[in-house]
C-alpha cells in the first residue's frame, strides 16, 4: 500500500498525516530523525521515544516501510517490501506496544549490515500508529480515522559520502514568495544536505541574508535547494529581481563557493 505525505514543515523529521491530530492519537516521537553510520558486517543499535501525551493509555502498531521522495518532496511510505529495500537488515523491539497516560516508552531498533555489503546508504522508516481509531467529525459525518507518524532513518554503510554539484540557476515560488534556487545532483552513494553562509543584494541595492533548504538529495538523484532570504527585520522579504547571492554552500566535508545572479 502506498500513501503519501507532504514533507514541507516536516524536513523528513516527524511526518504527520492529518488523521494524527485527532482524537485519540497524541503520539510524539524523539529524535525525529536518525542518521546512523556502520560498518560492513556490524549491527547498530538506536532508540526512539515515543510520548503519549494523552490522559488515557496509548496503544500503538509499530513496523516499517521503504519510502521514496518526489519532486515536491512528498514521502511515499510504501508497506510493501521494495526491490534492494534494506528492511530485512532492520529488527524491532516488538510489534505493538501500549504506552501510558503521559509516558514515555523506550524503543529500541537495530539494523545488522550483511557482511558482503557494499558502499551504499541503508534508507527506512519506522512507522507508529494508532491501534485504535479514532473519531473525527467532518460535514457532520463521524469518520474513523488512523493518526500515524514516520520516523526516517538513514544508515551510512562503510565509507558512502555525497557528492553534490549544483547547476542552475532558477527563480522558484515558494508559499507565495519567489526566491533564488539551485538544482542540485547527488553522484555519491548517501544522501546530502545543504547548508552555509550566503548573502547577496537585490535590484533595488538591499542586502539579504540567504538560507538554503536543507531537504535531503538522495544519491543519483536531482533536487531543489531553496534559497530564503531574510533581514534583521523581516523573515519574509519580497525580493527585486535580478538579485545577486554569494557565500559558500557546505555538505559533509565538503565547500564550493556561490557567485550567481538569478534574473
């Protein structure tokens, strides 16, 4: 089964489907991400947290799923065994777990790498759901519904690194706002993300600070990084075009300097 989504506000951390804020399901995890390193042949262990943050007990269906990312970063979680899916590697604690009025449970989970493994970047979600649905009220109908969370969790596999390249450039709008971006490919063998110090001046001669997205960009893949500009004084400027941006964009161990004109 597939399902689908969005990851804006998410940055592939805690990913809520709406049926989550319902009542019944007040599930909250930590950390809401892993990214895990280990060697051909180890095991690595982790654990996440699961909260219940409501007055009454919480029982919970806990699994895994493989999950791709789409152009707009939408996560698909895909319940069904993919081709080269890593998740026979993974074990968990147990497969449903009750947690009480506002506790907290330790859940461990552990992925042992095959020994034969290669370069690569191990990629899974573990998936918390409510075991009983809950009631939401929508156009006066009561609707069972199921809240669910995604927790992703990346294993670096011996020495996988990103190599990213960026070629561009682009105008993008963004929740209504346009700004600088950069298309991005990954040639390595784990994923990526972008950070540094960027700065730049618009049409009109105002200077900005420039912060680039940080979704991942998965290995052999293309992607968008986002560049929001902010000021000391307002974190959601209308930009003048053409702008300028310079600065240096940092992943891994790696830097490559910025000197571009958007138009």
């Amino acid at each position: 089964m597939r399902r689908s989504f969005p990851a804006f506000g998410a940055v592939l951390g805690v990913l809520l489907c709406a049926a989550a804020h319902a009542q019944g399901f007040a599930a909250q995890v930590s950390p809401p991400r892993f990214e895990l390193a280990a060697k051909p042949g180890k095991t690595v262990r982790s654990v996440i947290e699961v909260s219940n943050r409501s007055t009454t007990p919480g029982r919970y269906l806990i699994h895994t799923a493989d999950w791709t990312l789409s152009p707009d970063f939408t996560v698909n979680f895909l319940d069904e065994l993919q081709p080269g899916s890593c998740r026979p590697w993974v074990a968990i604690e147990r497969p449903e777990v009750v947690v009480p009025a506002n506790g907290i449970l330790r859940y461990r989970f552990e992925v042992s790498v095959p020994a034969d493994t290669s370069a690569g970047e191990c990629r899974f979600a573990v998936m918390i759901e409510g075991a009983d649905p809950s009631i939401a009220t929508s156009n006066g109908m009561n609707l069972p519904v199921t809240g669910r969370i995604g927790v992703i969790v990346y294993v670096n596999v011996g020495d996988a690194v990103p190599d990213l390249e960026f070629f561009g450039p682009r105008i993008t709008t963004l929740y209504g706002q346009r700004i600088p971006t950069l298309r991005m490919h990954n040639s390595g063998e784990a994923h990526g993300r972008v950070s540094g110090f960027l700065t730049g001046t618009d049409s009109n001669g105002i200077k900005y600070d420039f912060t680039p997205s940080d979704f991942p960009i998965l290995p052999h893949e293309e992607s968008e990084v986002f560049l929001t500009p902010s000021t000391p004084t307002d974190e959601r400027p209308t930009l003048a075009f053409p702008v300028t941006v310079r600065g240096t964009l940092e992943w891994a161990d790696h830097k490559t300097a910025l000197d571009q004109l958007f138009e």
